[in-house]
C-alpha cells in the first residue's frame, strides 16, 4: 500500500489514521524566519514522525524573493 502523507491512503475505503496531522501550517506567501516552525506534525511515533517531515519538506519551497499569491481556488472538495 502506497503511504500519500500524513495517514492518508490511496483507496477511498481504507482507514485514515487520524492520529497524526498538521496544525499552525504557514500560508502561501508568508515571510518566514530561520527559527520560526513552517508547521507543527502530530504523529504516533518517531518513524512517522520523521516520515511526515520529509514529505513536508519536500513540499515546501522557500525562496530569497516575494513570489505573487494566487488567489484561485484550485479544488473545491465537498462532501
């Protein structure tokens, strides 16, 4: 099975694991510090604790300029 981040999974029916998540994430277009957390991860464990670190590191981009903010909704998802 095929770990998309943070307890979730590929199938619609399989079991999301809500014990591990993200709190006090930075918005788009937010000037950060060095010492300043991007986000807070919540997870059972170590493992997946370093797990969840890697995938948002891998998916945050910081860079040295101001970058233009889109204001478009890019997905709405509803139940």
């Amino acid at each position: 099975m095929t770990l998309l981040g943070l307890g979730r999974y590929p199938h619609a029916l399989d079991n999301i694991n809500s014990s591990m998540g993200l709190s006090d994430v930075i918005c788009l277009g937010m000037s950060v510090e060095r010492d300043v957390p991007l986000a807070l991860i919540h997870a059972q464990d170590e493992n997946a604790w370093l797990r969840a670190a890697v995938q948002l590191q891998e998916a945050i981009v910081i860079l040295d300029e101001v970058s233009e903010v889109s204001s478009e909704i890019y997905e709405k998802i509803a139940s």
